[in-house]
C-alpha cells in the first residue's frame, strides 16, 4: 500500500455517504488513505437529506461525515446540491421546471429539473447555499466547494420556459436599448418580422420554418448568461461564509451550450469530468476509428479537455469524474483495457491537474447508473480501478513533485459562440464546430508539441503558432490580437463571416480578418459524404470533405494549394493562412506540420495513439493502442522513472527530458 508521499498534486474521489450505512464511513475513510486518496467529494446531490421537509434542515449527519473523512485526513470538497432539488421544493413550485423547444415541461424523477431564468428557484438555491456555508464554512475540512453539478448536463441549458421568455425580453431590451435596434441588427425586414416591442419577441422556437438565426444567436448568448448568473448566486455567498476555500464547478466534455470563460470569472479552479470510453460512443467518429479505441477511449480528447480546462481555469484545473470502468449512459458501454484508470490519471497529471478524482467509491447497487463501475463493488471488495488507483499514487510517490505544465509555444483560440453561430446556421449538417477545432488540436498533437488552448480574449504573444477553428464572428479583441501577431498563424474556414448580430460584413468573409489574411469570400458550398472536392497539396492530392469556399486574393497573398478545379485553398500573407475549406484529416495534418516546422517548432510524426506532454523536468509518454510500441524513434529521452522504450497498450512512459524547446 501507497504511503503519503511528497507531491505537488493529489488524488480524490467521489463519494456519497447517504447511500451507505453510517457504521461504513469509518473504513471507507480509512481504506480510502490507505490507498494514496487524500480529497473526496461529497454532498452534491443530497438535497432531500439535508431540508428532507420545507425548512427544516438536517445537517448533522453531514457534519458527522466530514469530521469521519477529516478525522481520517482526507480534505473534502463540499458540493451544493442545486442539481437535484427535492419533490417537495418541485411541487411548491412547478413553474421551476425546465421546458423544451417543443413547450414540454421536463418532470421530475432524475436530476437537473429546473430551469436557469428561474428567481425563485435561485432564491431558493440561494438559501441552501447560505444554510449550508453558514454550518460548514469555516470546518478545517472543507478545502473547496463545488457549485452545483455539471451545468447543462442532460441538455437543460436552452430551456423556454416562461421565465426564460421574460427573462429574454428583458435581457434583449437591455442589450438593444429600443427596438428599432433589434430590429435593425437582426434583419427583421425580412419575412415581416419587425417587433413594435419587446414584449412581442417570442422564444426562438415552435415557428413554421427556420427562426432568425440572430434571434437564435442571442437567445444562446442569453441563456449562457444565465448560467453565469446562476452560479454567481452561489458564489458570492460562499466568498462570504467560508473564505480561504476554492470554489470550483465540473464542466463535461464536448459541451459548448455556454461560456465557460464567463462561468469561471466566479470561479477559482476548472474541474471536469471525464469519461473516456462513454465519450468515445457518443462523439462522432469513423466506427473503424471507436473500435481501434473502445477500449482506451480517443487518444486526445482527455488531452484535449485538459487543455481547454486549465486554459479556462487560469491555470488552475482538476478532473472531478474520472472514469474507473463501464460507465451506463453511453449507447455501448465497454470496459476499460487494464492499465487505463492509471494511464488517464497520470495523463491529467501530465496536463498539469491538481487533482485526478475517480468517480465513484463505490459502485450503486439501486438507481439509475448501477451498471456504472467504481473503485469498489457493490459488496465493498475492491474493483480493479482500486488497484490502479494505488499503482497510481505509488507512481506519484515515485516521480516526486511535478513542477507545472512546460509552457506551450502552439495555441489554439477556443470560441463557444462560434459554436452557437455554426449550430444556429450550419449550411451542411456535417459541418459542426467541435469537429473541426478539435481536428485542428489533433493534427497539433499529433507533432508530439504541448499546446494551450486559449479562449478569444488570450494574450497570444507567448505563441509562435496560433490556429483559429472556424470562428464565424471574430469579436474586436481577437481581430486586434490577430493583426499584430508576430506568429504563424492558420485561420480556418468561415472565420469572421458574421457579425455580432449574424450578418454578412460589409466587406464580406473574413471581415475583420480581410487586411491580415488578403482575401475575400465571394460563395461557399457544403458536401454530403462521399462528395468532397480534391485538394492539391505538396504534389499530393487530398480534400476539402465538408466546405469550401470561393475566394478572391488581394495583390501581396499567396496561394499555396488549390482545389482540382482552379481555386485558392490554402493561401498565405505574411505569416497569416487561411484556409478556404475543411480539410480532411491528411489534409490538415500536412498543413499543420509544414506550419509548425516553419515557425521553429521541434516536431515529430508520432502513431495513431501514441501521445506525449511535458510537465516540469517530466516527458510523460502514452499509448493508446491499438499495438505495442517502440517508443525509441520518437523520443531522445532515456532518463526513465517510469516505463520503458517499450509500450504496450495502456503502457506510460515517464523520462526526464532533455532540455530543448
Ligand atoms: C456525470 C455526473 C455524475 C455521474 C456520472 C456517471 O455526468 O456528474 O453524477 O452521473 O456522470 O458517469
């Protein structure tokens, strides 16, 4: 067993007292240190527990779980539990609930049944927090807080309820001040569909044929706000009553319906929750490509979601959830191949997380996820991830203290409202914005190179490679940070070809990008599968396989690819890309590399799965299958304090590296 250890990051688990017999809570506490855990996370859904009637809160056996967990020197980290408010609370008031596009109120009987715009259920939110603050704020135990749970999860963002729609109007009238200004920016000449009030604006839903895709823009940028809004509510009041202590939220993977960057203005540290396998079923994906990966899960969506997450939480990120085996919301729920619960931990490591916590303790034998694995089975024997979870405390042991992340010299410029704007008119179904960013962020991982993901507000001057996925509005700051950028930079399809209020720029696509890049889109058309359209590119041919665009270049631009039939492709100015379509994968590998060379980035081609970050003095290497590797090719570095040249599947490799950049 794992003694404590001198290290710099810890790990947690999730843990739900309520569910077990309290004579349990000792020895889990106990067996919990014994295997190197030093932070759980309790409370976040036990609303009915702790106010089991209006007002009369029982919190006595909360605090008799963390003086156990603290007892035995485990630090806690609190969640409110506004995810799941009780059926007494949903009852008193019904109009909390949150409604679909189609009108449908959402019932109660799971978890996350309210809708943001709600005061009342904020008030009501807002009183448990202060209750819950007031008693336990200042215990020695508690080191964070986590607000909530997974905001957005199970598609509650957008809800139209009626407070959402009071709460819109009243949200457009501040925005547009009168509304001949919204109507105005939104176009709504168009169709007849001029307001004389605010007070006549309708949610963008249930109407004969498409929305105003201005009226669906803003009513995401609302909705996200509420989100902020909601969370604020929260925080403000933990500030007050527990001081000292982080405050933090989970995030998800893949989850776009709001701003992340404007949630984490409240907040200190990032966490998310990551689920590997259960994300590799439901992101799309070649079948070939979820088979060769069903086992370990995608070799860079964890890599990924480490890097949006500590550039959104300033640094600062965690994993809240990770994955300990079969999961039960995916369509097809594998198993994990042995070795992964340790390979995705040290690899959060790598990134620069503070903490990997593993969902949950133990598995459920009653509700909804008892197919979903935990450290330990429903009988309390210890599961696999148990074990794997004490290889990697002892591997923490090993590698001492890790120092923070080396500093990334590539960066790609992550938007949610490029998201929202590709979503509200995507012009080919195949066309979505995640794709496409985090097929860029592939092709840089790929090259072996540590990579920041930055939101449109970063300083980019530490980079000398920066990409921009497809970013349809280009807001003033980023425009600016663009057009003074020493850099490489690479700018993707359809970037700067809206406004703030979804209109064509006066210039045309891509608007305030047309001095920096030289170029002007006269038309686009999208592909269904199968009819892309062949790309000439270093005496090879690949495709743009889902858009492209028709552009024109100004005197001083070059033109580095074309498509088969005679058009721009690839085109540069000074150091500036942009290319007029969507690459396939080989495609944007090739640009990508020739980029990256070309801005003095030390690169590699490494295999589909194998993978590599720097942390500290530490070169931390992954393989995610589908084979063994011989990891001597691709890696100079032999200092090894953990692993080998050789990799199996789910192997890590961990070497001192050679200085270089
Ligand atoms: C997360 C959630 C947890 C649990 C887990 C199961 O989305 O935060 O409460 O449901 O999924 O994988």
């Amino acid at each position: 067993m794992a003694e404590p250890h001198a290290t710099d990051v810890t790990i947690g688990v999730c843990y739900y007292p309520e569910h077990w017999p309290e004579a349990m809570w000792a020895d889990d506490a106990r067996r919990m240190r014994a295997a190197g855990i030093t932070r759980v996370r309790i409370g976040e859904f036990a609303w009915s527990r702790l106010e089991p009637r209006p007002g009369h809160f029982d919190f006595d056996w909360l605090g008799r779980a963390i003086d156990t967990l603290h007892g035995a020197g485990l630090e806690v980290v609190l969640g409110t539990p506004t995810a799941t408010p009780p059926k007494w609370l949903v009852d008193r008031m019904p109009d909390m609930l949150p409604v679909d596009a189609r009108g449908r109120t959402r019932g109660f009987s799971s978890r996350r049944h309210y809708c943001f715009s709600h005061a009342g259920y904020r008030h009501e939110c807002a009183r448990i927090v202060t209750a819950l603050a007031e008693r336990f704020g200042r215990h020695p135990g508690i080191v964070a807080w986590q607000t909530d749970n997974e905001y957005g999860c199970h598609d509650t963002v957008l809800s139209y309820s009626h407070e959402a729609l009071v709460g819109f109007r009243h949200w457009l009238k501040e925005r547009y001040g009168d509304i001949h200004a919204l109507n105005e920016a939104w176009g709504n000449v168009f169709w007849s569909m001029e307001y004389r009030d605010f007070a006549e604006i309708d949610l963008p839903a249930g109407a004969v044929t498409e929305t105003n895709p201005a009226h669906r823009a803003d009513f995401h940028r609302y909705a996200s706000d509420q989100v902020a809004a909601f969370n604020r509510v929260q925080t403000a009041i933990i500030r007050t009553l527990s001081p000292g202590r982080d405050i933090l939220h989970n995030f998800m993977t893949f989850f776009l319906d709001f701003d992340h960057y404007a949630v984490m203005k409240d907040l200190d540290i990032a966490t998310w929750d990551s689920y590997p396998l259960g994300s590799l079923d439901v992101f799309p994906g070649e079948a070939a490509h979820k088979a060769a990966f069903a086992r370990t899960g995608d070799p860079d969506l964890q890599a990924f979601h480490h890097d949006l997450y500590r550039g959104a939480g300033r640094g600062r990120f965690w994993v809240m959830e990770q994955q300990p085996g079969p999961v039960n919301w995916a369509q097809y729920n594998t198993d994990a191949a042995p070795g992964l619960v340790r390979l995705w931990g040290l690899e959060g490591f790598a990134h620069g997380a503070e903490t990997i916590s593993y969902f949950r303790w133990r598995q459920a034998p009653f509700a909804q996820e008892q197919f979903h694995a935990g450290l330990n089975l429903p009988d309390n024997t210890p599961d696999r991830a148990f074990f794997e979870v004490e290889h990697l405390s002892a591997d923490l042991a090993a590698l001492g203290p890790l120092g923070v992340p080396v500093a990334a010299k590539a960066a790609l410029v992550f938007s949610y409202e490029a998201a929202w704007f590709l979503r509200v008119q995507p012009q080919g179904r195949n066309f979505t914005y995640i794709e496409q960013a985090f097929a860029m962020y592939r092709a840089l991982r790929r090259l072996g190179l540590d990579i920041d993901i930055v939101g449109p507000q970063a300083d980019l001057a530490p980079y000398t490679l920066v990409l921009v996925p497809p970013m349809p509005h280009v807001p003033d700051v980023l425009a600016a940070a663009l057009s003074t950028f020493k850099g490489t930079l690479l700018v993707g399809t359809r970037t700067g070809s809206r406004t703030a209020s979804h209109r064509i720029p006066d210039n045309l696509a891509p608007g305030p990008l047309a001095a920096v890049l030289g170029v002007k889109v006269t038309r686009a058309e999208s592909f269904r599968p199968g009819s892309a359209v062949p790309v000439r590119f270093d005496n090879e041919t690949f495709a743009f396989d889902r858009w492209r665009e028709f552009v024109v270049t100004a005197p001083g631009t070059e033109v580095l690819a074309e498509t088969e039939d005679g058009h721009p492709a690839l085109t540069r100015r000074a150091r500036a890309h942009y290319l007029a379509g969507a690459p396939d994968p080989a495609l944007l590998e090739r640009i990508v590399e020739r980029l990256a060379r070309e801005a003095g980035l030390a690169v590699m081609t490494l295999p589909a799965g194998l993978r590599t970050r720097r942390r500290g003095a530490f070169r931390f290497v992954f393989n995610y299958g589908p084979g063994p590797v011989d990891i001597s090719p691709y890696f100079p570095d032999r200092d090894f304090v953990l692993g080998a040249l050789a990799l199996d599947v789910g192997g890590v490799a961990v070497s001192r590296f050679l200085a270089g950049p």
